[in-house]
C-alpha cells in the first residue's frame, strides 16, 4: 500500500536530499541490519553506531520519503489518550511512567537535534489543548492536575484570555510550556549523514523480500538477489511493516493535511503556539520557521489509497472552514495538500522492543499522533535492549508486545 500521496510539504521545502547510498550488489555480514530509513530507523541507527555498533540500514525507497515525508511533525509529549484515560486502560503507574518518558524525550530529541550539522528547523513551542464542548472542562480540567502531579508543567487558560491573547473563541484549554517543531526531512537526512559519518552503510533503493530467522542470525533477502545476515535486526519501517510482523498490532486510519504559503503571523499567531483539540478526531494545526501554517485532521478509519486520495480536496475545504472558524484572522492559501495512512492502538501507545515469536529481532511499531516522539523513545530502548544497558531501557516494559 502506498502510504501517503504524492504531494506533502517537506521534500520539496528547500530541503537537501540524502544521497550517500548505496547498492547492495553482494552478500553482506554486520552484528545489526535497520530496515527502514525514516526517522525511527535513523534515530535507532544513530544510537547504535555512537557505541561502536556495525549497522546497515535498508530501505526500498528514498531515505525520508515514507511516513517521515507526510508527518506534520507537531512533537508532544501528550499521547492521542489522555493521562487519565490512560490511567483506566493500563494502571495509574504504567500511565504516569508513559507520560513522564514521553516527556523526557523531548528532551532527548533536543539534545540529539543540538549534536548535528545541519538545521531541522527546530523550535520548542508551548502547545494548546483546546476544549470542544462545555462537558470537556471537567475531564480537563482533572486531566491538568494529573499532569501537575506528576510535576510536567502545565497550565489552564481560560476563555477570556484565549481570546485576547490567541484569537481563540473557546471555554478553556491546558497550555503546555514544551512542545517542539520542526522539519522531520531535514531531521532524517541530519542524522543519516551523521550515522554514516560514523561507518553505517544506508542501501536504498533496497526492498526486503523475505526474512529467514535462524538460531543466531537473521537473513535479510532483497528482491533483487543479495542478502544481509545480521546477528540482530531493527524492523523500523513504520506503517509498511512486514505482514507477518503485524500481528493486529494497530488499527490504520486515513487522516488529510494541508501546508499554506509563507506569510505574516506576527499579528494573528504571534506566539506561534501549537494547537490541537480534546477528543477524536480533532483538528491539529501549528507554524513553520518560514511563515507556513500546517494543519490537518478529519480522520476516517478506511485505508484505501485511492479513495483517500481521492477525498484531498474535499478534505482541503473542510479542514480550511475548521481553521477559519477556529482563527478567523487567518487568511489561509493552500500550496500544500496530502494524505497518509497511519495507525493507532487501543492504548495510544507504541510497540517497541524484541519480539517474542522471532529471534534476534526487535520492533518499533510507533503507532498514533506522535511519531516523532514514539521514535526517540524506541531509539534508546531498542539501543539498550541491544547494548546490554539497563538505564536506556529501564521503561521497556511499558511498550511490550504482550500487554
């Protein structure tokens, strides 16, 4: 299935390319093979080569150009449930320990986009999380306490200064000091150059055909006829994971985004925060260092390339009348208009770590609304796990596939 359509903003946004890849021409021996060249794939592959890992990394297209090119990349440390809808899937303890390395991996991230070369457009940004009805502002309202306790700061905003200061008519929002934007493009191609700065190899374009799984290694066949034997392997291709992988890990959606031409702000979204609505399916939307807004939403649970597709104009109009009634200031010109395919669980929580029916293997499945995150996160897990190092996966057990 193609994962997204042809058009998303951050491949044709004046970023560089990745093009120091290679050709997969014979067979090949390293301790860990990557698949997947987008930001989890990266990221991963960035950990494990800092240590002194021999990594390759495989992808069967043009590094960045799945998943990675369509994310809107607002990059929270909230998760798609709330904390205290959490508490009631999970326990109160998994719950709060999700939103707290959720949090400290924004943190990370920060650090990580500090090391590299070349700019991300990165920016930390407070967030909105604004209400939609009058019956939100009690859970909300219990939601930021719970928050506050576990010491994430955090605070509320009323309808009165939502619209002097935001423009903004609605009866109240949780704002939150630490969000983070930037390119994810640009981020991936950073820190690929980076990971082969470092002596990591990155084939593309190389499809794997088949995994043969034996006691000690695993073989990774490409379709065109080499293979890669590794001690251990990454799957980290996103929402393009192998069938027998999947295992009804997480249900796929379609959802619609749109990026504007460049434009003045400093007088309707001065603050430049990021914004997105309590309950599902909710309207996200934030800025860009160059003067876009992105914005996107209106999910379908159906995964029909076609059809979605299909729907990006209408979807376009539809998300154009919802910013327009939310910032009615704005004067938004698309240039910029796509879909994707993504997936969520039913505890909005990722799946990351080895996998219990397959040897020598682990999974970054960073299913829901914060990818970004999900992919720091299974970067110092997987590393710990590979590395023998119990301090960078001490919250592994969180993100299990048997839960």
């Amino acid at each position: 299935m193609e994962i997204r359509s042809i058009d998303p903003v951050w491949p044709k946004n004046g970023a560089e390319h990745f093009s120091r890849t290679k050709v997969l021409d014979t067979d090949r021996e390293v301790e860990v093979a990557v698949v997947g060249a987008g930001i989890s794939g990266a990221l991963i592959a960035y950990e494990l080569v800092k240590r002194g890992v021999e990594v390759a990394i495989l992808d069967r297209a043009q590094p960045g150009a799945g998943s990675t090119a369509a994310c809107t990349a607002l990059i929270q440390y909230e998760l798609d449930e709330p904390l205290i809808s959490l508490s009631r899937i999970r326990s109160p303890e998994e719950a709060q320990k999700a939103y707290k390395i959720s949090y400290e991996a924004l943190g990370w991230l920060e650090s990580h986009v500090g090391s590299l070369d070349q700019d991300c457009q990165f920016k930390k940004r407070k967030t909105l999380l604004l209400s939609t009805r009058r019956r939100d502002l009690g859970p909300m309202k219990e939601e930021l306490q719970a928050r506050q306790d576990l010491g994430i700061p955090a605070e509320w905003v009323d309808s009165v200064e939502l619209r002097s200061r935001y423009g903004i008519s609605r009866l109240g929002a949780i704002r939150s000091d630490f969000s983070i934007e930037l390119d994810p493009y640009r981020l991936v191609v950073a820190t690929l150059n980076r990971v082969t700065d470092l002596g990591a190899s990155v084939y593309s374009p190389t499809e794997v055909g088949d995994y043969v799984f034996e006691d000690t290694t695993v073989s990774l066949r490409s379709t065109h006829g080499p293979q890669i034997r590794a001690k251990k392997v990454v799957v980290a291709n996103g929402y393009q994971t192998p069938s027998f992988l999947r295992k009804g890990y997480g249900k796929l959606l379609s959802t619609w985004a749109v990026a504007t031409r460049p434009m003045d702000l400093d007088k309707v979204w001065s603050d430049r925060q990021m914004i997105w609505e309590w309950g599902k399916p909710y309207l996200y939307a934030r800025t860009t260092l160059d003067g876009r807004v992105i914005f996107g939403g209106a999910d379908e649970p159906f995964t029909d390339p076609r059809a979605r597709d299909a729907l990006i104009q209408s979807k376009t109009r539809r998300l154009l009348k919802m910013m327009h009634k939310l910032m009615p200031e704005l004067e938004l010109e698309p240039e910029y208009e796509w879909s994707g395919t993504f997936a969520e669980t039913e505890d909005a929580m990722p799946y990351i770590g080895s996998h219990p029916d397959y040897p020598n293997t682990w999974m970054a499945l960073g299913y829901g609304g914060n990818g970004v995150t999900f992919s720091m996160i299974a970067a110092r897990i997987i590393t710990g796990m590979i590395c023998d190092d119990p301090l960078f996966c001490s919250s592994s057990e969180l993100f299990r596939f048997q839960r």
